[in-house]
C-alpha cells in the first residue's frame, strides 16, 4: 500500500503544505511515541534539527506530541543528523529524531526517526507508526505527562566523538582545510571539530539565519568551494550538507570529488591496513561502473542496492561490510556511526592525506569514471514502464549494453518521474540509449 507519509528518508515536504506542518508533526510524535512506550521506565526521545527557521515550529510540534503520550524530551538545538543517532544510543534514549529536509532549500523540512540503536527505523517500523496516525493517540494520564529540557553539552559530545575517529598519533598541523557547512546543522561543529586536530581551517556557509540553508553553498553547490579552495591556496575542501550526512570534497585544483571517489579511497586505505570487512564496498545502482572496475582490480567486490542511503545500511549490517554509501556523498563507516556522518568521513580523507604526504588531486582520483548520463522523464499518470514498446525498447538498449555498460531506470519514490541513467565506454553510445528510453517513455505517458 503506498504511503501517505513516510518516503525513502523519513517524511519530507514543503512547510506548511501537505504532510509538513505541525499539526502533522504532532501527530508523528504521538505515534511514534505511542510505538515506542513499552515497559516500566521512564521513556525518553532526542531531538535535534538543522537551521531551517521551520526547525523552531516542527520542534515545538513534536515535543507537544512526545510529552503528551508520556514520553521526556531532550533538546539538543543544531545538530548533525549521526550526532542525533550518536546521542540517541550514548542516552540510552527509547528514540530519536532529526528535524530537517537534508539538501533541499529551507523552505521544506521533514523528519527522520531513529530506534534506541542508533540506526533508521526499518520500512515495517515506519509503516507502523504510520498507521497509528490514522487513529486516536493514546494520551498519558495528567501526572505521567513527559518533561522536555534542552541540553548544552551535544556539541562538545559530538565533537569529541569524530575525533575519536581519528588514531591518536594523526595530526593535521600541515593542511590548509576549506570548510563549508552549508550553512546548516554541522556550521559550528565541523570546523571546530578539523581545527582541533591541528588544520588551519577556512570556513564557508557558517552564517546561518534560517533561510539559506544549502543556498549556493554545500555538498550540492560547490562552486563558492572550488573557487575559495583555489583562492586560499588550500589543500582540500570540505562540503558537507544542509544535516551533514554527505560529504562532497574539493581537491588543491578546485576538481569536485565525488562519493565514489571517496568511497574508492577509504575502502582501498583500509583494505590495506587489513580494516575492510565484508570483502568489498556497498553502493547504490547510481555509483559508477568505474568504481566497480577499480575495486574489482584490488580484489574487493562492488554490492548494489537500491536508491536509498537506508538500504545501503541494510545491506551492509547483513553482508558484514564496514564501509558504503552513495555516489551523491552519503558516507556510512560502521565503525564509527550508524548513518551517514560525512565530517567522520571528511576525517578519514584528511587521515589518508596526512599518512601519504601527498597532494589530494593524487590520492582522491582513483579511477576514472566512464561515461555516465542521467535524465528525468515527467508523466501526467498511468504505468509507462508497463508499456510493451517500452519494455521493448529497454529490453534492446540492455543488449546493446551487455558487457560495455548499464543501464538503470527508476521511477521517482516523490513525484511522477522516470530517471533514465545508462553509462558505458562509448560516450555518443550512452546518449543514444538514454534518448530512445526517454522518448519511449514520453511516447507511453
């Protein structure tokens, strides 16, 4: 049954409009309070947001809705989300919830819930809490009601624990670090985090006043990085999002490194220090067939999953793999987080350009990546992948394909969309087959 609320990253919209506002938000509360009040003691939820000027209202919303059904809440202001999945376990906390809508721009939000593990709920756990918002909450009596307060110890706790990331004898006295948060959850901690480990850090994207969140700056528009990089003579930039969980770097040249590239790197480092487990790396069907070739080469295996950082997760806790994520810069590195946590993965990067003593453009460019297009095909309604000429269609590109490429389609999970992606060694190729796929599609709708 499609879901009204949750999608593939927690529930997400526009503020105020549609699932976001905060009656929804209180709602959420109460059931997922409702969900996770079990047993005799006393339960507690963490709360932490990004910088939306939303942040204020939907907190405001889902502290109603916890303390109504009986459960205590701990405020922890601005934070990254894996700060919230960190805080959620050091706490012992029955749940725990980040406020933000990630990369979009401030005026959506959303909501993303973790279990007392640390980790994302599952799709079932969703569904459930789902289902308790179609009905009457169950209100705890007057004197169980739940107390919230705010803490102002999260920062430092944080910041301690992405240096614990970090082996002992690692300094980063000699780099020349450009940071740009963003303007978002991780503006205070990120920095603060890089600069007390030696680095002289240059920060972007640190002013937020609640509506330029991921507005020209961040892991999804690095060019005031690429420029200030090059500007300062530095030796790296850092990109992180609106919530922190991806990290995007800048190497000495102002080049964009992307998630397979660092996903290359970090795998490779710790494969041969003899860390990597699961004999390979977990990535999405959107991370490019270079890295599959360039990991294959050093004898390690590429595992794909679908879109979807959750579902790298999932596929990493079952396979046994310490290291995936996302070509778009989700980085989860289990020993050390249980979500994305993309200044944890900006630690390992500056680790392995300190330990090498070379220049990033030398160690972050690890293969090169093959052709690669993307393009999105909107409809008005019906299936047009059930179409038989469709299907034809596709059936024939991925013979065509078989052996030189791939192709991946998928509809989008949040709006009448069809991503069409094929890449492949012959450039004009790849082009060709997108656009027959695209115009079938458009043919069908």
């Amino acid at each position: 049954m499609a879901r009204k609320f949750f999608g593939t990253d927690g529930i997400r919209g526009r503020t105020n409009a549609g699932v976001m506002t905060a009656a929804t938000a209180m709602r959420v509360g109460q059931a997922a309070g409702n969900y996770f009040v079990r047993g005799g003691h006393r339960h507690r939820v963490v709360i932490g947001k990004d910088t939306r000027l939303s942040g204020y209202m939907m907190e405001s919303a889902l502290v109603a809705g916890f303390t109504s059904v009986g459960m205590d809440v701990i405020m922890t202001g601005p934070l990254p989300t894996p700060a919230i999945a960190l805080l959620t376990r050091e706490m012992r906390a029955d749940l725990g919830v980040m406020i933000s809508a990630s990369h979009n721009l401030f005026p959506d939000n959303g909501i993303k819930l973790f279990g007392p593990d640390g980790f994302k709920l599952s799709d079932e756990a969703e569904a459930e809490i789902e289902a308790l918002l179609d009905v009457e909450p169950t209100l705890a009596d007057a004197e169980n009601i739940g107390r919230a307060r705010r803490i102002e110890d999260a920062r430092g706790r944080y910041i301690h624990a992405v240096k614990q990331s970090v082996s002992d004898e690692i300094r980063f006295d000699d780099l020349k670090v450009v940071v740009d948060c963003a303007h978002g959850a991780a503006y205070q901690v990120a920095p603060s985090a890089i600069w007390e480990l030696g680095a002289e850090v240059v920060t972007l994207g640190v002013t937020p006043n609640g509506t330029n969140i991921n507005d020209g700056v961040g892991s999804t528009s690095i060019e005031a990085l690429q420029a200030k990089v090059v500007a300062e003579s530095a030796d790296i930039g850092i990109a992180l999002d609106g919530d922190a969980d991806r990290l995007i770097v800048v190497d000495e040249k102002g080049r964009k490194v992307d998630g397979d590239q660092i996903m290359a790197l970090i795998a490779t480092r710790m494969h041969e220090k003899g860390a990597l487990t699961g004999g390979g790396v977990v990535a999405t069907v959107m991370s490019n067939l270079g890295l599959e070739r360039y990991l294959d080469g050093i004898g390690l295996s590429l595992e794909r999953t679908k879109v979807g950082d959750r579902y790298v997760l999932e596929r990493m806790k079952e396979g046994g793999f310490n290291v995936g994520g996302e070509q778009s810069g989700h980085m989860i590195l289990l020993d050390h987080a249980t979500t994305g946590d993309g200044t944890v993965a900006a630690m390992r990067v500056l680790t392995s350009l300190v330990r090498s003593g070379k220049p990033a453009s030398e160690i972050l460019h690890l293969f090169d990546p093959v052709p690669q297009l993307l393009k999105n095909v909107r409809y008005e309604g019906g299936a047009p992948l059930e179409n038989g000429e469709v299907q034809a269609v596709i059936a024939a590109v991925e013979s065509e394909l078989e052996g030189r490429g791939r192709l991946v389609i998928r509809p989008s999970g949040t709006e009448p969309v069809i991503r069409v992606m094929a890449e492949g060694d012959d450039a004009s190729q790849v082009e060709n087959v997108v656009d027959r796929v695209c115009d079938a599609v458009r043919s069908a709708a």
